[in-house]
C-alpha cells in the first residue's frame, strides 16, 4: 500500500512538472514572438548551420574558441524541419530546464512531500528571474545550472557517504563542466579553498594533496586535450586564450561596455562584496538555509559551501576581468537551491511556511535587483514579457539582409564572422560561401573574384574594417567593380551581383 501511495506520488510529481514545462514554453512562444532575440543563441545557431550547411563538416569550423558542447545540443534541431527560424536555441533552453526540473523531482523524492507543497515550491523556483531568464532566453546558462547542480549534489554526497565515487563524480562534473561554459574554471578555482570544508577532516589531514589530485586531474586533461585541439588546428595551444573573439576572455577585451566590469574589473574584495549584498537581495533564503542547519554538522557545511561558492567565483572571475554581468554566476545559486531543498527540513506546517516565505522573499528581492542592474539583452527580455521589443531599422538590417540573400539564393561570398544573424535569418547555407569554403578562398585570391553575388558591410564599420572581403577589395563597397552591379544598398550592407546573371 504504501509503495502504491509512492508511485501515485510520484505520477502527481511528474504531472506538475509537465504542466511547469508545459508553462515555460508558452512564456518562451510569447517572448519570441514579441520580439525578443539573444544574441549569444543567434550567434550559436549561426554557427551550427554554417558548419553542418558547408560541403564538408569539419569540427574545426566550429571554432575553438567558446565550448563545444552547446552547440553539440544544438546540432539534431539542424535536421528537423521548421525550425529554421532560429527557434532551436530557445527550444533547447526550455528541454534544459525541463530536464533540470525532473532531475530535482527524483532526488526530492527522499523528503517524501505532499503535490501542494511539491508543486509551491517548484513554481516558487521556476518564477525566480534567475531561473526563468536562464529557461526562455535561449542561453547555455541553464546548461550550467545542471552542471552546478550536479556538482552541489556531488558536495552532498562527499558530506554524507565518505567514498570515492563521490569524489569522481565531482571530477567528472567538472570535466564535463569545461566543455559547457567558458566559466567554469573559475568555478573549479572558487571551489578549491572550500573542498576542505566538505571533505571529512581525517581524508584533509591524511592525504590533501590526493584530493585534490582526484578532484582536478579530469578537468586539467580536458583543458590539455582542448589546448592539443587548437595546437593542431589553429597552430597554437594558447589560440583559445589569446584571441580576441574568445569566449574564454569574457569581456576582458571590452570593459567599457560592462558597468560591472567597469566598476570592479581587476579587484577581489570589493566584487566578492557586491556579490555579496546581490545575493542578500536575490536569495535570502540562502541565509535561512545555513541558519536552519546549525544544528546539523553535515548540512551545515553543505549550506555554507552554497552560499559562498558563488559569490567566491564571481570576486575571481571579476578580478580577472572576465565577468561581465554578476548574474551569469550569481544565477546558478538557484540550482544550489533545488539540490539543498532535497536535503532541507520541512516536516511540520511551521517549517513549510517559514521556507516558502523566504522563498517568495527571494522571487521580490530577485525581480527587483534583476530590473535596477540587468543589461540590454535582460531589459529586451523583461520588455519581451510585458509587450512588443520595440526595434530601429539599424537593428533590423542583417535580419532584411538575411531575408533578401533567402529570396535571392545566387551563390553568394559572405564573411560571417560578423554576420551570423543574416545567416540566422536566412537560415541554411546552400550556395552561401562562407570563410572556411574553398570556394571563399580561392575568390580571394583572385584579381577579379568569379562569384555570382558578393555581400560586403560598410566599410567604415567595426565589422566592415575586419571583414575580409573588404580587406581583399577594399573599394568594391563604395564604387563597385568591373563586371558587377549593385542590386541590393539598405543601412550598412551591399551586394553586388555579376552582371552575366540575371
């Protein structure tokens, strides 16, 4: 009888959480349909078609210079039809949150909950702004948040069961972590000082120096095997560190454009307090967590580790200049959070209460502290929930761009660096001849390229100076070239197209 009453729990829990994705998707419809755009996912997506698009798929045209795994999830929505509209990022957002969410709801098992509090505490969650940006705007964050996730749950099980499986799982974590978000070794380094915090005192005192040997050798292979990686194909094994369109710099390269970068690159105390006061306003019930553990030896230290983890990588990320918005880290608390609540004390109606109030306390503080400090991308998100994203023209020129080269699909040059939203919106790369083409670099190398159509930007632009084929015919934008003719001029693009073709 009871395990009939289990499984039925579990049945009502798996329900709820249907619905909750059912919900997300809907909230990510609306969003995209008034407007709302990340540039980070269109650029992702850009970068799948263009590669899988080319004659021949090489790993290398996908660059080594941000992780690879996100795009690796990205590359099965390729091939299915309809969803060459750029919409495959967001849908794999929403399966990323959908598979975060049933990950909570199988170790939430073990509190044994009634479907009330079940379901109030997974849509206090899910209305967090953290969790909901990380859900519908078509980031990797949520990525990363399973990845925390699971290692929030590796600190547990190190806390609780002593062996070394959960210490492998910890190293694999991390490994696996290194191929999904280009901050994860400041994540792996914030981590270090507080391993002797989780790990029992007699496995510091006996061997300290094996533990962290455990903990941090799959991740140094999986950053030697990526820095081989870039030896072969870039000719360098610092290429993913070195170059200037790396994800791996952050905004180290473009401090003016983040305040918070602005305000605190280059420093460690004074981000770790900031990050501090952020976390105050945002997850308050991150203190009620550490202070409702007190009398307990072993969760208490699991609290503390979640509670100053984060706010240790984001000092040093900061004061590396990596960083560029507190929330790219401070976000992954949430997950802290689901693998805590699995573990928390909730037995009686008081204890319920109190937990839920902090919680709601955090939802309020979040959404405030989310509109004062978020970027654009956030405040296009935020303005994407209430209503239409009012846009420029200026915005909307590599979407028309795109949009025009669909309706016109000539075999076209096109250096997409700096373009990889007019091949969203196009979206596939037949007869497009991109960069890594020899079609591209053979037209180069010519005096008078043979192509039916070039597509060239505004040379007196940031992307019309790096861009290749105005490198290679520096006056063809302005005053053409013999054997052309200009069929398309709008806001900063132009295409000329040979005139033997109609």
């Amino acid at each position: 009888m009871r395990l009939k009453e289990r499984h039925l729990k579990g049945f009502e829990g798996k329900l709820i959480l249907v619905a909750m994705t059912l919900g997300l998707l809907a909230v990510t419809i609306m969003i995209l349909s008034n407007g709302f755009m990340l540039e980070e996912a269109t650029k992702r997506w850009a970068l799948v078609i263009s590669t899988l698009g080319a004659a021949q798929i090489a790993v290398q045209n996908l660059t080594f210079l941000q992780p690879h795994f996100p795009l690796y999830v990205l590359m099965p929505f390729y091939y299915i039809p309809g969803l060459d509209t750029g919409a495959a990022p967001y849908l794999v957002s929403v399966l990323g949150a959908t598979v975060l969410l049933f990950m909570w709801d199988r170790d939430l098992r073990e509190v044994e909950i009634s479907p009330f509090r079940h379901v109030t505490l997974a849509l206090l969650i899910i209305i967090h702004p953290c969790f909901l940006w990380a859900a519908t705007s078509g980031g990797y964050l949520i990525m990363s948040m399973i990845a925390f996730y699971l290692l929030y749950r590796g600190c547990q099980h190190i806390i609780s069961d002593h062996d070394i499986h959960s210490y492998i799982m910890l190293a694999v974590v991390f490994m696996a972590y290194f191929f999904v978000d280009s901050a994860a070794i400041f994540i792996f380094v914030a981590l270090l000082p507080l391993i002797v915090v989780v790990a029992p005192i007699r496995t510091v005192m006996v061997s300290p120096s094996g533990l962290y040997l455990i903990v941090g050798t799959p991740l140094a292979f999986a950053i030697g095997t990526w820095a081989y990686m870039n030896w072969i194909f870039e000719g360098s094994f610092l290429h993913f560190i070195t170059n200037a369109d790396s994800a791996y710099l952050g905004g180290k390269l473009h401090i003016e454009e983040f305040p918070w970068l602005m305000q605190y690159g280059g420093q460690l105390l004074m981000p770790f307090l900031a990050a501090t006061g952020y976390m105050l306003v945002a997850y308050p019930v991150s203190i009620y967590l550490l202070l409702d553990t007190i009398d307990n030896g072993y969760r208490f230290r699991a609290s503390f580790v979640l509670l100053l983890h984060p706010l240790v990588a984001i000092a040093i990320a900061t004061s590396q200049e990596y960083l560029s918005h507190p929330f790219e880290i401070l976000s992954l608390i949430s997950a802290g959070l689901m693998a805590e609540l699995t573990y928390v004390k909730m037995q009686t109606r008081r204890e319920f209460v109190i937990l839920v109030l902090f919680m709601l306390v955090s939802v309020v503080g979040g959404w405030w502290l989310f509109a004062e400090t978020s970027n654009a991308q956030m405040k296009e998100w935020m303005q994407a929930l209430q209503g239409p994203v009012v846009r420029t023209a200026e915005e909307d020129t590599d979407l028309a761009l795109g949009l025009w080269l669909k309706d016109n699909p000539q075999p076209t040059i096109l250096f997409e660096k700096y373009a990889y939203k007019v091949i969203a919106a196009r979206g596939n790369t037949n007869n497009l001849f991109l960069s890594f083409s020899n079609e591209f670099k053979s037209n180069l190398r010519q005096r008078v390229p043979d192509m039916q159509q070039i597509a060239l930007p505004d040379p007196h632009t940031l992307r019309g100076r790096k861009d290749w084929v105005n490198g290679r015919f520096p006056h063809m934008y302005e005053y053409g070239m013999t054997g052309y003719r200009l069929v398309y001029d709008h806001l900063g693009w132009r295409v000329y197209r040979k005139k033997s073709h109609v």
